[in-house]
C-alpha cells in the first residue's frame, strides 16, 4: 500500500534530499574538547542544531537533549519506532581526491564527503521519509521518531544520555550499517595487558618491539630491535616466515642504543602486513603475529622477556584468528565463528603491554571464553584490566519487526538478500528490539571512514523510499 505514491513522490524531491544532506555535510562535526552546553566541541552541536533546523522547516516537532541528542517527531501519538542515526563524524583524513571533505558534491552520481554514508546522508534519506509521509498525507495511528546522535563514533555517550531520558521505542532501527537487516552482532571481550620482566643482559636478545596503535584494528606494521644475532640467520628466518604468514620483511643493520654507529650486532626487521577490522580478521594480515612468529624462531639467549613473548607467540599464533591455540574457539549457526586477534604489543626487556581483541558468538559464555582467556594470560605473567566480556545481539530473524523490514527491502530494490550476522556492533547493540538496516547496499564500498567517502545518490533516495514504507507498515 503507498508505493506507487512513495515512488512518485521522491522522483521529484531527490534535489532537496541532496541539498539537505549538503547542509549537515559542510558542517565539521568532529568531537572535540567539551565546551559548556558541547559535551562533544562546537561541531557535533552545530550539525545538531543544523539537523533540527531542517526537520523545523519541514514542520516537525523537534527536541535538544542538552546537545547529547535530538529527536525529531511525527506526531504526538504514542510511540511505535525509532530510527537511530548520527551526526558526529570522524576526522577528515588525508588523499581526497574528488573534493574536499566538507565540501560536498555531486559526480557521476555520487555524493562526496565526510559523513555522506556515515551517517548524515542515511540521517536526511529518514527525515525525508517522514516528509514523504506528510506530504502525501498518510494516517500514522502511532509515532515514528528520529533521534540524531552526536557521539556514536567515539562511545556514544550521546544514546546513553538519551535514554536516561526516554524509554526504548518498541522497534529501534539504525541506518548506520548495510543493507538488508542485521539483526545478530556478535558480542565481545576486549582487554589490555602488562608485565613486568627482569631484565635479561644476555645474548643474543630482542632489545624492543612495536606493534599496533588501537586494539580494534589488525596492525599492517610491526618492528623490533634485535642485539646479538648472526645477520644471515635473520635474513633467513624471516624469508621463510614471510613464505609462512604472508607478511613482508625487511632486515637491516641498526644505530646501536646511545648512538654508538650502525654495525655493532644490531638489526631491525620492519614487518609489513594488511589492516582491517578486528571483527573481519581474514581481510587482513596481522604484522605483530607474523613478527612473533619470526621472533619465536630466533636462537635467542634465555630470559623472561624472551619466553614471555614466545608464550604470547603460543597464545596467539599467526592466523590462527579462531582462538584455537587460546582454548576457546567456539561457533553457532546464527552468528558464526567466535575471532581473537592479539593487536597491539610494546616491548622491552624490563617491561611489555599490549591488547587483544576476541568477537564471540551467541552461544559464548564468561565462563568459556573471558575465564578461560584471562586464565592463561596470567599464567604467563600478565595481568589484564579492562575485559569485560559482554553479550552478543540476537533478533530472531522470523520476528515481525524483521519480516517487515526485509519484506520493504525486497519490495523497493526487488533483492533477495537474506538477514546478516557481524562481528562488529551497531548503534543498538544491545537494545529490546533494535537492528541495523540501511543505508549501504550490498556490493557498494562507500569508503566509510577513509577519503572521498561518498553516497550513491540513487541508493539514498532508494534508502528513503523504504524508511516511508516501513514507517507505514508499522506505524499506520
């Protein structure tokens, strides 16, 4: 019912969703330090403030959450939907090559710039599906909401200081993810390690190490300073574990701590992997495993350093992103296989820390996966803070907020995608009844996060047409 109309009607208005979207894109809304009445700096509050004022001028009733958050309203009937988007975005970054990044345009029917796909150009396709639904004069026998967060890229305090506020809609939607529904995200187990070591004069020894800046991402690089060891049997060891990993290494005479010349039995070897997402650990090429693999073969003197990061080696061995060395690989048929990556380490002969990263399944426990994990690492000597393992996220997929979602999918794009399961979480990670939906469209790279970001123009007006749909469907 509608379609025909919902149709007709955004064939006509696609401009004013793109200028819409312009408007919030210019807007640099970075987090920055927290000002008095910012919480997030200047920019997240000022693309608020510019999100209100469009939703204002289309009619709407609007709100300000102490610009943590705003919501726009459809009516004031009791509420039956949220639709959970964002406004913050991350920070510009370098190669931009169509445009710059806040200033948007329109080429070969792209939109380009920072938060065209994540998420103010998803943010615009739902304001003007209410629009839609206004003008066309459809009945809603209940409410839709928007609400406009602030902080979902950097830990959303924006959503908690909302819903400190406000009850959870009985269906919440995100259009901060893909299309179709994804309705399981796998929970997980994130922690930080620290040892101390005595320190161990004897050669040969690895002096230091340095691998990975967040605990979320696979480290494309890794480098370590060895003292001590025969230079052709470096070289190698590290052709033949470059065969094993396929990582690359390099080999090189080094300046001797204290600046004392290169060629005084110092080396360093600069391994060079792939990056990616913890959560997609096979799209990339973890360069501190594949350095550990290296280090564990060296014929090194014995100390504590040395077999404490031979033990690490053991713990989390390269390509082994299961966690079947660790003891806790596990999988269901609804989310899949449980992954551990080991992502950060710095070391030195006295002291290390480091991080990892586990995404586990439906099925995971604490006591199978968190007590087991922390177990082992400190029965190496490491202590670990921070991990907190928390649950997966699981909206069967025959639900009726489901079934409706997938069933305007299918109708408006004439796919027949089925529900997704990730590793990574969403806006509504957690939430009674909430999944992501919208706005990326499968075989679409939007370049989220990296240079000339950008929306396809036609996937956001689609993205629009099923927002009205679904807002029919379970509002009307």
């Amino acid at each position: 019912m509608y379609k025909k109309e919902i149709q007709a009607y955004f064939q006509t208005r696609q401009e004013d969703l793109i200028q819409d979207a312009c408007r919030l894109i210019r807007v640099k809304s970075v987090k920055g330090p927290a000002l008095s009445g910012k919480p997030f700096g200047p920019g997240p509050a000022e693309a608020l403030a510019e999100a209100l004022d469009i939703a204002a001028e289309m009619g709407f009733q609007t709100k300000n959450y102490d610009n943590y958050a705003g919501a726009v309203d459809f009516n004031d009937k009791e509420k039956q939907l949220d639709i959970l988007a964002h406004l913050d975005v991350v920070p510009a970054g370098e190669d931009w090559t169509k445009t710059t990044p806040y200033q948007p345009v329109v080429i070969d029917g792209r939109l380009y710039g920072r938060g065209a796909s994540d998420d103010k150009g998803p943010a615009v396709a739902a304001l003007h599906a209410m629009k839609a639904i206004k003008d066309l004069k459809i009945p809603l026998k209940k409410n839709v909401r928007l609400i406009l967060g602030t902080d979902e890229e950097s830990g959303c305090e924006d959503i908690r200081h909302y819903y400190q506020q406000e009850a959870e809609a009985p269906m919440t939607f995100t259009p901060d993810a893909s299309f179709p529904v994804i309705n399981v995200e796998k929970g997980g187990l994130q922690g930080c390690f620290t040892g101390k070591l005595e320190e161990g004069a004897a050669l040969p020894r690895v002096r230091k190490l340095d691998a990975g800046l967040r605990g979320n991402i696979i480290p494309d690089s890794a480098s370590a300073l060895l003292e001590g060891f025969p230079r052709e049997e470096v070289l190698w060891l590290a052709k033949r574990t470059a065969e094993k990993t396929g990582a690359s290494f390099q080999v090189k005479d080094a300046d001797a701590p204290g600046g004392t010349g290169k060629g005084n039995g110092f080396l360093t070897v600069t391994v060079t992997g792939r990056s990616s997402h913890s959560s997609l650990p096979t799209d990339g090429i973890n360069a501190l495993t594949a350095l550990l693999e290296l280090i564990s073969r060296l014929p090194a003197a014995d100390s504590m350093g040395f077999r404490t990061l031979c033990a690490i080696q053991s713990l989390f061995p390269h390509g082994d992103w299961k966690g079947v060395a660790a003891h806790v690989a596990m999988s269901d048929p609804i989310s899949g296989d449980l992954t551990l990556c080991c992502n950060v380490l710095h070391y030195e002969p006295d002291c290390l820390t480091g991080s990892f990263d586990c995404r586990s399944p439906v099925c995971a426990t604490k006591e199978l996966v968190q007590d087991v994990l922390l177990r082992q690492l400190e029965a190496i000597g490491l202590s670990v803070s921070g991990a907190f393992q928390y649950p997966a996220h699981h909206i069967p997929e025959d639900a009726p907020f489901v079934r409706t979602l997938m069933k305007c999918y299918r109708e408006y794009t004439g796919r027949d995608n089925k529900p997704m399961a990730i590793g990574g979480g969403s806006y509504v990670h957690g939430f009674k009844n909430g999944v992501a939906f919208g706005c990326s469209f499968p075989g679409t790279d939007n370049r989220m996060h990296g240079a000339d970001e950008f929306a396809v123009v036609e996937e956001l007006v689609v993205s629009a047409m099923i927002f009205a749909q679904v807002i029919v469907d379970l509002c009307g």
